[in-house]
C-alpha cells in the first residue's frame, strides 16, 4: 500500500489522568519521530504534532491530538508492516488501532478515537 497525501489526523483524547497520559503521548510521539527524522525533541518546534489543552467533565479529561499527514506518512514508511497488521479495514483505522497498542504498551490509560471532524 501507498500512502501519500494524507491530511492532518484529529483525534480524540480521553483520560481520567491528562498529566500522566499527556506525557506518555508526547514522549512517544518524540520518540517516533526521532525513529523517522533522526531528530531529538525539540518543545518549540511542535509542526509534527500538538495535543490541545484538556476540557474536563465528570472525573474525565478531552482533549484534541492533530498529528500531522507527512508525520504520519513517514511513520507508515517506517512501521508500515505493524500498521498494516493493526485492526480495521481503511488506513486510518488501522493507523490509530497501532497507535493506540503504541500508547498502551507504555501503561497510557487513555482512549483514542479518529474524531468526527476526520470522517466528514
């Protein structure tokens, strides 16, 4: 599978710990991109990815994750076989189920979801 022109991915980030599970998704999204660019963290130069401030509600915790589509394009150059084994039928399924298997691997208790914006 090819995949070029893939526009930003918006996800949604649910947790009932934001401070933990932030930084578990922060330090692995660093991660991968040290794994992809060669490139240490860099807190100023944020065009990769941004997890939005949290809106909390009854003990939970929702914020936005925009990853950008070149990040995630290189990510599948790197990891395609991983993605391509990961549950769901299109690519962005498949992408956010790895991801998500990603984030828990670490111990991150939060929940992902392609968010609405991205299936209109």
């Amino acid at each position: 599978m090819t995949v070029t022109g893939i526009g930003t991915f918006i996800l949604d980030f649910q947790t009932t710990n934001f401070d933990d599970d932030s930084k578990i998704v922060m330090k692995m999204l660093c991660d991968y991109r040290a794994s992809v660019h060669g490139e240490t963290h860099n807190p100023q130069n944020q065009e990769y990815y941004t997890l939005d401030p949290p809106v909390s509600s009854a003990g939970w915790s929702f914020a936005k994750l925009f990853i950008a589509g070149q990040f995630v394009e290189k990510l599948y150059q790197r990891y395609s076989d991983q993605i391509e084994e990961s549950r769901g039928k299109k690519f962005e399924d498949k992408f956010v189920s790895w991801f998500a298997r990603g984030l828990e691997l670490r111990n991150c208790q939060a929940k992902i979801k392609i968010a609405q914006e991205m299936r209109i």
